[in-house]
C-alpha cells in the first residue's frame, strides 16, 4: 500500500515521464517511418497511375532491352548515347503499357493464350521476322522452329551446361518478344476499338472529295501586317492580361522545365602543347623516312591506330587517310598534318600497295599431335598425300574434319584493331595466292586449299600515326583555376553574366529544359549538373563541373521555373505581345478596308492585288505578297461562291485580305468513287485514333524522376 501511495502522490511526474517516453517511442517510429518512405521516395524512377517503379526494376529493364539489342546487332556494348536512347524507350514502352493495362482492364480488353498462338501460326507479325525461328527457305516465321526451341531449352540445361548460357540468351529473347508482342496486339485492340467509333458515309466522303478536289481561282486583294510599324501599336498591360486569358490553354504546360544561364568552357591544347606534340609527330615522321620497324614507331608515338602489317582497303582507315592514301606511292611518308574534325595530327607511310581479294573459298585440316614435331611430321605427310592427288574431305574424316569448302572474306578481319604473327601469317596464305599450301603456326599446322579468289581490290599496308592534340596538365590546371575564380566570384545570375567578359567567357540562355533531357548544353557526363538544375531555387549559382571527356568546365545559373499547370503571364509576355499587335494592325486594316466592294476598290485602298490559282479547303493557301500559308482564307474561298466577292476582310496569320472566287472547278481527271474515299477517311480514323496515347499519358499522372539516377 505505500508503494501504491508513493506511486499516487508522484502520479503527475509518473504521467509527464510515461508521456515523454511514449512520445519519444511515437516519434521515433514516425522518423523511422518517414526515413522508410524518404528512402523509397529515393529509390523510385517514377510513378505511372499510382504504380511506382523502382530505379533496381527499371534497371533490370533496361538490362533486358540491353541484351536484345546487343544479341539482334552482334554487339558487345553501348555507346552512352545509346544507352540513353535505351533508357527512354524502356520508360516509354513502361508507361504505355501501365496505362494500356489499366485502360484495357475497364473494357474487358485482353489477349489471351489462344489468341497469341494464332498469332504465332500466322507469323505475319514483322516482330516475328526479328527472331531467330524463321525458316530460311521460305523467310517467313516458323512456329514449329519455335516449338523445337522451347523443347531443347527445357532440357538443355541440365544434359549440356556448355550449350545452357547460349539457350538462356535465346529464351530470355524470345520472352521479350512474347512480352512486346502481347502488349502490341493489346494496343492495336485498343486502337481498333476506337477507330470504329470514328465512321464514314457517302456524304461525308463526298465533302472530302470536294475539299480536296474543288480547286478556286482567285483575285486577291492583301495588305501584309508589316505594312505598319509596330511603334505606331500601342500595347497595355490590360490587353495583354485579356489576350493571355483568351489563349491560357495554348500555353498550358503538363511538365515542369527550368530556364538557366550557363558557360560551358572547353579547355584545349595550348600554343606549348601543340608544339611539344608535333616534336613528336616530327620524330614519328623521321623514324618512318628511315624505315625503322613500323610497329615500334607506332606504338611509341601512341598512335590511335594500331600497326598490323596486314592489306587492308582504304575504307577501314579512319577517312582523313583514306583521302591521302589512294594518292601516295609506296615508299612515302607524308608531313604532320592537321585534321580538324576529330583534332588529330597526323602522319603516314605508305609501305607497300597489292591486290588481293575480297572474297576467298577455301577448306583446311587442322593438324596437331602430342609434340610439335610430330605435328609437323604428320602434317608433311598429309600434305604429300594431298599434293599427289588424294581426296581433301576423305582426309579431313580422318582426322574427324569435315575438310567442306567455305568462305572467308576481308570484313572477318580488316577492322580487327590488333593481330597476331599467327593470324597475320593465316591471312597471308589465304589471300596471297591459290592451290595447297602447308602453313606452320606455334601451336601447329593448318593444310589449307584455296578454291576459289574474288573480287580483286587494292589494300594497302600503311604506318599511321594519328594522336589527338591533347591539352597538357599543366593547361588544363590553369584553365581550371582560372573558371574556378570566375565561379567564385559569381554568386548569383546577374554577376555570372558581368563578369564573364573580364574572364573572357560567354554566357548562353537555355529555356525550358526538361528533366527528361540527359545533358545540360549538349555536353556529356553532365547528370550532377542536370540534378542540380531540377533541385536548386530560382536565382542560384551552380559549383563547377567537370564534365564531357574530362575536357569542359561548366557553371550554371538558376534563371526560371515553371511548374506543370498554366505559364504565368510575364514569362510569355512578349509572345502575347505580339498576338496583341497583330490583332491591333489587324483591326486598323479591317478599318482601312472597310466599304471596298470590288478587288479594285480595295486596291485603292491601299492593298496589292493578286492572281491565285487552284486553292483548295483541304491544303492552305501560300499567299507570296505575305510570305505564309493561310488556312483562314482557304475557308473562306470554300465557302464563296463562283463570281462573288467576299466584303469581309479575312484575318490571316501575316496580313488582312479580301477576294472575289473568279472561277470553280473539279481539278480534271479525278472522279468520286465514294468506296475508295470512305476506305480513305477510315484510314485517317485510324491514324487518329493511334493518337490515343498522348492522351491517355496527360491524365495518367505520370512522374519521370530518371534525371535523379542517370
């Protein structure tokens, strides 16, 4: 009982530190909350309809699409603009199929099992004729192949582990196919459907055909709004607000871009190392004079291209080359020169010239045995037997070869960047001449038969030289320090722009960028920059960036936001402006015009007259006295009739008009079949219909935050 009194009389503190801890254990879970769904906030690439996608999903993605393409073009990687290229298709094609899913899903749309296995038996789907199930007798896709495929898959992986990687490709592939296919044919469903909304009968295909084909000649009497001085205009702050509230929906926004300032400096070689470089191309040139060993030289000058000593066409070389080659004699060297467009010096000898052929048929017996001298032995042996007339393919069993002819051509090795005495030696044989020929590698003997030679060419062993004029450590650390001040002493908009002519810099303006972009001014390896540009506030100064190929230096300035909705009025002032001068000259020519009743009164008035031949409603009419097509008059001439004259000035895009239809006529030759301008209409519902998707997209809700993370 005292404890519990003792708890009673210190009732109050008891609450205020059960309280306290209860708070603390309450706010504890609440930060850990928040830092759970901070760092899922952190982790989404995006957000399409409410489904969230995660950067390791859209990665995985991206991986997916990755390895379809490097299969179907033979690659082994990517450039980054390539990789960029992938990125946005892989998120277009992500939210597209997020949003069709969800559209077909309240229509009852699917694609089912069925469907997709008559899909497959057609094989009309030029998907299909992408995948490696085409018969190559009849070029057209073959279910059965496929069917083959599936079955070798299920059990090569345990029975040929060496085969199984190969089949995974294969199957990962074909499952991107079947995926891609799937989401297609949901979305031609989709399209269809409403295709078959749109509907076309013989009165409107009689309209159309007379919108395409009722051709108007006119006299036109126009007056250009150039003809006035924009400070005769007088422009106030009102009729801006009311021409801003008469076109708010054309300048509607559903994605926030950014304005900025920024100087983009690339640091190139100074006068000193330009000069110490081409010391060096000087002494490349003079070791080749002396005919020094090709390849030392080469690789001691750091060329770009390697030294191979194997004929190859002047089509490989890189084309400043190829442009001199074809010119020089064997046994020349020419003197460093310069190459603008990929920043080289240069030099070249040529070392010998030869026609060889492009295309060489061919069969060999590979020979090896348990030491080099046997293999030797044994391949001596077979070479007498053959050179005595013994069947090639007979022998070739022998030694379990097939000993068939086959093909060998220069693309399987005139772009290779390096090659080895072997290989050398190997192509050689091949190409120097026809008939047997024993050819001792390190490893062993090839006996090799050369069938067949064709296609002569010209090829060329050449020593090039080429090194891109580099700028120094030392020009780079200056140029670096000196930006680097620059920044410094610029830490708002204003100041980047006046101090930048005492550093010698250039600002340049960049309006509306959008964090879908991958770089900031066209510069590589700028995503911090890009980062930075979507999370700073308006009036900010960029750090400096390092960025391209390690050879720009980047400062960027806040300068404008505009958030997904409706443009403010100031940021498209002078557009409207504009609008509202045009509308003003507009009605001081109307004025002008008034009471004209003939072309000839409104000559009088001021306006030049014209002849205009074969206008018709369905193609704007390009007026030459104006300098623009005008799709308003084209309206009005449709609905003139032959021989009277329109009183009402018509208000074009760049000038004031009036016209009198002079003649009407169906354009000859053409007849009005209404089957084929019906069919012509639907075709057109269709292609409006195929609109569908950006539609859909601007009430999808869709968050692209990519920028984040690549």
């Amino acid at each position: 009982m005292a404890a519990l009194g003792t708890i009673r009389k210190r009732g109050v503190t008891l609450i205020v530190i059960i309280g306290l801890g209860l708070f603390a254990f309450i706010a504890e879970e609440a930060f850990r909350s928040c830092e759970a769904t901070s760092n899922e906030q952190r982790q989404q690439v995006g957000k399409v309809l409410g489904e969230k996608i995660s950067v390791q999903d859209f990665q995985a993605l991206v991986d997916e699409y990755q390895e379809v393409i490097k299969m179907t073009q033979g690659r082994e990687n990517l450039s980054e603009e390539e990789l960029n290229q992938v990125k946005d298709q892989v998120w277009n094609s992500y939210v597209n199929s997020v949003i069709m899913k969800k559209e077909a899903e309240k229509l009852g749309l699917t694609v089912t099992d069925t469907e997709l296995q008559n899909i497959l038996k057609e094989g009309t789907s030029p998907i299909l004729m992408q995948t490696p199930f085409v018969n190559q007798q009849t070029g057209h896709f073959d279910a059965s192949q496929l069917t083959k495929f599936l079955a070798d898959y299920k059990k090569t992986a345990a029975a040929n582990p060496q085969l199984a990687e190969q089949y995974q490709k294969i199957y990962n592939y074909w499952k991107f196919i079947e995926k891609t296919l799937r989401q297609q044919t949901l979305a031609q469903k989709y399209q269809q459907l409403l295709a078959s909304c749109l509907i076309s009968n013989p009165v409107s295909a009689k309209a159309a055909f007379n919108d395409q084909n009722e051709e108007s000649d006119i006299q036109l009497a126009s007056i250009a709004y150039s003809t006035i001085n924009d400070s005769k205009v007088t422009v106030s702050d009102a009729d801006i607000k009311a021409k801003y509230e008469e076109k708010k929906e054309m300048y509607r926004q559903y994605v926030e871009t950014r304005d900025i300032k920024y100087v983009d400096f690339q640091v190139k070689a100074s006068a000193a190392d330009r000069k110490a470089l081409m010391a060096s191309m000087a002494e490349a040139q003079k070791s080749l004079q002396a005919n020094e060993d090709p390849a030392q030289v080469v690789r001691k000058a750091q060329s770009q291209v390697s030294f191979t000593g194997v004929p190859v066409s002047s089509k490989v070389m890189p084309r400043d080359i190829a442009a001199k080659i074809d010119s020089m004699s064997v046994g020349q060297t020419t003197a460093p020169f310069e190459t603008a467009y990929d920043n080289t010096l240069n030099v070249v000898k040529l070392i010998s010239s030869v026609q060889v052929p492009d295309s060489v048929e061919y069969c060999q017996i590979q020979v090896g045995a348990e030491t080099i001298e046997k293999t030797r032995q044994r391949a001596d042996s077979i070479y007498k037997a053959l050179a005595a007339g013994a069947d090639f393919e007979a022998i070739a069993k022998k030694y379990g070869q097939e000993g068939k002819t086959q093909w060998f051509t220069s693309s399987m090795y005139e772009a290779a960047p390096t090659i080895d005495a072997d290989t050398k030696k190997y192509i050689e044989a091949l190409t120097q001449s026809e008939g047997l020929k024993n050819v001792e590698f390190t490893q062993g003997n090839v006996i090799l038969k050369v069938v067949t030679r064709k296609s002569m060419s010209t090829k060329y062993v050449a020593a090039i030289v080429k090194h891109t004029i580099d700028f120094s450590k030392a020009t780079y650390s200056a140029a670096y320090n000196k930006f680097s001040q620059y920044v410094s002493e610029s830490q708002n908009a204003d100041a980047l722009v006046n101090n930048a002519k005492k550093y010698g810099y250039t600002v340049l303006d960049r309006a509306d960028i959008l964090n879908t972009e991958h770089n900031v001014a066209g510069v590589r390896s700028t995503h911090e920059a890009m980062k930075w540009i979507f999370d700073a506030e308006k009036g900010k100064v960029s750090p400096l960036y390092e960025c391209g190929n390690n050879d720009h230096l980047l400062v960027v300035a806040l300068t404008g936001v505009h958030k997904e909705g409706y443009r403010d009025m100031a940021s498209i002032k002078d557009m409207l402006k504009q609008e509202v001068i045009r509308d003003k000259k507009y009605d001081m020519l109307k004025e002008k015009l008034a009471g004209a009743t003939s072309v000839e009164a409104a000559k009088g008035k001021g306006a030049q007259v014209a002849q205009v031949p074969q206008v018709t409603f369905a193609a704007p009419a390009f007026i030459q006295a104006t300098g623009a097509s005008e799709p308003a008059l084209s309206g009005a001439i449709a609905a003139t009739k032959q021989g009277q004259f329109c009183p009402r000035v018509i208000k074009g895009n760049s000038g004031a008009y009036m016209f009198k239809v002079v003649k009407k006529a169906q354009r000859g030759g053409v007849k009005f079949d209404a089957k084929t301008v019906e069919a012509q209409l639907k075709q057109q519902a269709l292609q409006a219909a195929s609109r569908f998707m950006n539609e859909l997209y601007l009430k999808s809700d869709v968050e692209d935050n990519r920028y984040l993370f690549f």
